[in-house]
C-alpha cells in the first residue's frame, strides 16, 4: 500500500514539477531523469524527509539501480545535475537539499529495493579488478540489504580481498558489519554461511567470528562450533566469542557453550587450553570447577596461573594454587547445593513472604550456583505482593545471570511502575544492551 502512494505522489510530480519547460510523463522518463525528477522536487521538511525521498527513489524500481549507486560514489552528480537530455544547463540551487544529501538518500533507496534486483547486480559489476572502494561499497550495500541471499555474494566480495588489504580495520570493519546486518537477519543466512566458511581466508573467519559476536544472536553459535571444527581450528578468538555469546544468551544456548569450551581443557596446545579456562570463567560455569581445578597441575605456567585466576573468579575466594584446597572448598559447595537447594526452592514456591524472602536472602549468599539460583529465584517474579518482586529483581540483578532475561522481560508487561523500573535497570545490566523500557522491545531481543 505504501508503494502505491509513493507511486501516486511521483506520478503527481510530474504536474507540478517543470524540468526545463516541459516535463513528460513518468511512464516515459529514463531512470536518470526519475532520479532527477525525485530530487529537484521540493516540498516543507514534513513532507520531504530523507525517508520519503527513499521511498520515491526506490519506488522508480531496478532500473534506477546504477544511478543509485553513483549517487552514493559520487560518479552520477555530474550527470543529473550538469544538464537536460535537451542539453540545457540545470539550476541545482532549488533542489530538495545540496549534492551532500544524495548519496545517503540513495543508499538508504538502495536498501528498499528487492535483494533479487540489487543483488544480481552487484554480482555482475564487482569482481576482483574492481577497485577497492567499490568492492567496499558493494559489501555495504549488501549489509543494508540484509537478505540471507547477500551469503553467497558477500564471500565472493570477501574473496577478492588481498592479505595486505585485510590487515586493515578500514577494510574489516565493512565486512563485519556487513556479516552483522545479515546474520541478525533472516534464519537461513546461519545455515547459508556455515556452508561457505572453509572456503574462506583465515582473516575473513575471523571477521565472521566478530560479526557473530556483534550480532549478539544466538544462531550464531552454529556458525562458530563450524569454524572450530573446521580449518579455523580453536584459537583464543573463536574460543572467546564462544563464551561471550554463552554469556549474553544463556536463556538460548544453556549448557552448550561450556560443554564446548570444556573439551578444549585437555588440548595439546596450552594457549587453547587457557583460552577455554578463561571462556569458562567468563561463563561462570559451575560445572567446571573439577575440571578448573586439574589445570593447577598442568605442564604449561601460564595454564597454572589461568586456571587458578578462573577458580578464583568463579569461586570468589583467595586460595593459593594447590588443588588440595580447592577440592575441599568445592566438595563444601556441592554438599551445601545437595542438602539446602531442595528445602530452599520448597520454600520459594510456598508463597508465604517470609519463606519466600529468606530462600532469596539464603540463596544470594551462595552465588556458585548462579544460573540455577537464578531460573529458581525467577519464579518469585510472580509473587502477589511487589515488594517481594522488587527484592526478586534486585537479587537476579546481582546474580549476573542473563539465564533469567526472558523471567525478567515479562515484568515489563505488568502494571507496577516500580516492578517495571527495577526489572527493566536489571535487563540493562544483564545484557548491556540500552533498550527503553518497552515490553515488546525485549520480547523481541528475548525471542531472537
């Protein structure tokens, strides 16, 4: 419906708009002349936004396609506004906005267009002689497109880079954002990439592992149990965006990134296994502790002092670097969860706020356990009484345990201002992501 009224206005224009005396219909206008047609149109700031001139731009359809393009490199301004098709010189000082303007507006007009136009395209134009500014701009075009169906296109176009250009943020920075857009995107952009990875250079894996990494989504962990399966092998990068990811969605992924990292305690290589010690304790991850505990007599120092450095980050407690202590503390830790989690969680769904009260008191000062506190201490978010929902959130806030984000978004759904304030600071925390206090906003990032 939008299309059609964009169609109308344009349509409109051309009464309105005189382009050199005499102004044909749009039915009869080459793609340039539309281009221009759009942009020499003026109107208030309500009406002619940067967004509505995209839309018209996009509306003109595939034709328009090359002219976008030089709008947004520069190469097309000569020609829309050096002259007429009659020859005659053009008047530029009365347009929508200065030259500036139009290479954004055009892009954003490439963005709307069907992938199945843009895409073919660019695939046809670009190849490895094409300069590197404009393999660069065929890979943002492609980001702001954002269709699974830019995969294929993208690791051609990540292809043609040489080493030398790689080694440059300016180069990566691109490509990443690009891998970002359209892995955030559709489902099937994971499975589509996962298929072309071990095709790819070795810095250009490692751009996809910080794309997934930015993406923040959760799909992508397939993507990297590929590449550390494959050539790319288990480096400290791939191993770190395994916990990162971990870390930000345990609500999705659960156990699976610690049971990923965990194999990796025993691997020949003792860079890879500190870089899995240190995923781990960036997971907190409980379950590790026995395993953490075995590298305090590992062959390599720098195991040694990571593992230690895990177990006391994990553990919050000071012990020097003998296994001996450790064990102890943490058989205490095991045997405390097998005598009180049961009674505890009894008391946590009784209802009764005191009960309810103390099991979250009793809980919070034994955080070891974190995510399962935290998936136990969720239920009290439905308590009757607000004050103790208050208490739930403050204490998950403190847990540092995103295992509880989807218990907590739903708060936000509710009618206490309060309730809402105090679950919404602790999804911020949780996340580090800075999304208004809107329920359906978080619903969406819990869904993801």
């Amino acid at each position: 419906m939008r299309e059609v009224q964009v169609a109308r206005r344009l349509i409109a224009l051309t009464a309105l708009l005189p382009l050199c005396g005499h102004l044909p219909g749009m039915a009869d206008l080459g793609a340039q002349e539309k281009v221009r047609l759009v942009l020499s149109a003026r109107g208030s700031n309500d009406d002619r936004t940067p967004d509505v001139v995209a839309e018209e731009l996009a509306v003109i359809g595939a034709g328009a396609i090359p002219v976008l393009i030089g709008l947004v490199d520069g190469t097309a301004l000569p020609l829309l506004m050096g002259a007429t098709q009659e020859g005659e010189a053009i008047d530029v000082s009365d347009w929508w906005r200065g030259p500036d303007a139009f290479g954004p507006v055009a892009f954003e007009a490439l963005g709307r267009l069907p992938a199945r136009d843009v895409l073919p395209y660019l695939a046809e134009h670009t190849d490895e002689t094409t300069p590197l500014e404009g393999r660069l701009l065929a890979v943002r075009i492609v980001g702001r497109i954002g269709s699974a169906d830019g995969i294929e296109l993208l690791c051609e176009l990540s292809s043609y880079c040489s080493d030398y250009e790689l080694r440059y943020r300016s180069v990566c920075e691109p490509l990443e954002r690009a891998f970002e857009r359209v892995l955030s995107g559709e489902r099937q952009s994971v499975e589509r990439l996962r298929r072309r990875l071990d095709g790819l250079q070795h810095e250009v894996q490692a751009v996809v592992i910080d794309a997934v990494v930015a993406s923040g989504s959760a799909k992508g962990f397939r993507i990297l149990e590929t590449l550390i399966e494959g050539d790319h092998g288990p480096d400290q990068r791939v191993l770190g965006a395994v916990a990162e990811l971990g870390d930000r969605r345990r609500w999705r992924l659960d156990d699976e990134p610690a049971r990923l990292l965990r194999l990796y305690l025993s691997h020949a290589d003792p860079a890879v296994r500190r870089s899995a010690a240190a995923g781990l304790e960036r997971l907190q991850d409980a379950s590790s502790c026995r395993l953490l505990i075995t590298l305090l007599q590992d062959e390599s120092a720098a195991v040694r002092r990571t593992g230690l450095w895990a177990l006391r980050r994990l553990s919050g407690v000071p012990l020097d670097g003998e296994a001996g202590p450790w064990q102890a503390w943490l058989d205490e830790q095991e045997g405390w969860w097998r005598r009180e989690s049961d009674r505890l969680a009894a008391r946590l769904d009784s209802g009764e706020e005191a009960q309810v009260l103390d099991a979250i008191r009793r809980f919070s000062e034994r955080p070891f356990y974190r995510h399962e506190i935290a998936l136990l201490l969720a239920g009290a978010l439905d308590h009757e009484r607000s004050d103790v929902r208050l208490v739930a959130c403050d204490a998950l806030r403190r847990l540092r345990s995103s295992a509880a984000v989807p218990a907590l978004a739903a708060q936000l759904y509710g009618s206490d201002e309060e309730v809402r304030q105090s679950a919404w600071r602790a999804l911020c925390e949780l996340t580090g992501e800075d999304l208004p206090l809107d329920a359906r906003a978080w619903s969406s990032y819990v869904d993801d």
